[in-house]
C-alpha cells in the first residue's frame, strides 16, 4: 500500500513566498526549503506577497490549506510584516486580532490533526550607528510567542535568530542576504534595489536552514525525515 506523503504547509507573506522568475534573484526562504527533505515529505508553499494573517483568511489561502490538510502534516506559520502595516489598510491586522487569527490557524490545522509550528516574523535588516542589529518587530513578535505558550505550540523565534544572522555578518556583509542590487547589475533591476525586507538566493537559504535547525532543536518528528547527507568514506 502507498504511504501518503508528509505535507508541509507554509503560510506567511512575501519573505517566505515562492516567487516569479520575473522578481529573481528575490527568493522567499519557502523555495530552498522544499531541498531539505527526503521523497516521503512534500511541502506546499502557500505564502503569499503581501499577505497578513486577516487576508490569508479573507481570500480563502486558508481554506485552501485546510481543503487538503490531514493527519500527520506540518503547518509553519509566520505572518507579522504585513499585520503590523498600520498604514497599508487594505492589510493591516490589529494586535488582537492578530492573536485571534493565529489562534484560529492553530485550532484548525489540530482539528485536522496536523502539527502547527509558530514562527515570529522574520526580522528586517536595520542598524543602528554602532553597527548593532535592531528589532524590527517590537510589538507583533511578542504576540506570537504569547500565543505560542497560551496554546503550547512550538515555536521558532525566526526574529530572534536572523537577527543574529545579520549581526554576525555585519551590517555591510549583511546586505548579501537581501535584494540589493547596483544599478544594471541584473537585468531584472535596471534601475537597482535596495531592500531590506526580500531575501537574495543565499539570504533565503540561510533563514530557510535557521527553521530547518530549530526543527531539529525542538526534535520534531519532522526531523527524522530531513535528507541524510552523504559521508564520502
């Protein structure tokens, strides 16, 4: 008898997001993601540009996670950079509804018997004068960490250890992990980018193997089917 597959569900917005080869070398850290895992796991990336945890909902992403979900499947959920958009209305979430929302994702998906992983929004790449790396999520973080012990959920705090990331490589090295591009340096961005909210290829696989490390830290079973590298002996 076949084995049904591992489904991972990612839900978020644009810093997970698969993205359009007319956007590349932008890449959101759900596509390298996908390379983690052996043949008995599939992960559907359902992150979105531009999305907030109240238009996940209102555009049916998430009835359409739930359309498909089962037992034994992973649900990741980061949201907060859209939420928090106080002045992009048509997004924006208020804090408490922000914590009903999370709330509601998490009871769904353990209605259908998958596992829910909360993770903080992961941070954007801001310093201050003394090169230090600040928090760019000050009050939606703390939310997710509120509901993610209320409810007992594990939890990834991807805001915490991007930020980290950033202060390791510096504030001039740290500009590699995001979409910042000379003028004509790539034909995608004739004009140049500066951005430091949308990863680059190597940002995007750095945060993707932060959440691939703290699965392992929070020894899911998910872990188990993780690829297995290959040791030359």
């Amino acid at each position: 008898m076949k084995q049904d597959k591992t489904t991972v569900f990612i839900i978020g917005d644009s810093t997970a997001a698969n993205k359009l080869t007319t956007a590349f070398p932008e890449t959101g850290w759900g596509m390298p993601f996908t390379y983690f895992f052996n043949q008995s796991v599939e992960v559907n990336n359902l992150a979105k540009n531009g999305r907030s945890t109240r238009t996940f909902l209102s555009e049916g992403l998430w009835a359409t996670a739930l359309s498909t979900m089962k037992k034994g499947d992973y649900v990741f959920i980061q949201f907060g950079h859209n939420d928090e958009s106080k002045e992009k209305v048509d997004r924006y979430t208020t804090p408490e509804q922000y914590k009903e929302n999370l709330t509601k994702f998490v009871n769904e998906a353990r209605a259908k018997q998958a596992t829910p992983i909360l993770i903080t929004p992961v941070s954007r790449r801001k310093f201050d004068k003394e090169g230090k790396a600040l928090e760019t999520h000050q009050e939606y973080t703390p939310l997710v960490k509120e509901i993610a012990a209320k409810l007992n959920v594990p939890l990834i705090d991807l805001d915490e250890k991007s930020r980290v990331l950033y202060q390791q490589m510096g504030e001039e090295h740290s500009k590699l992990l995001f979409l910042q591009l000379q003028p004509n340096e790539h034909p995608n961005y004739p004009e140049g980018k500066v951005d430091n909210t949308h990863f680059s290829e190597l940002g995007a696989r750095k945060i993707a193997q932060i959440v691939l490390q703290e699965i392992k830290n929070l020894n899911l079973p998910l872990a188990n089917q993780i690829v297995k590298p290959i040791v030359k002996k």
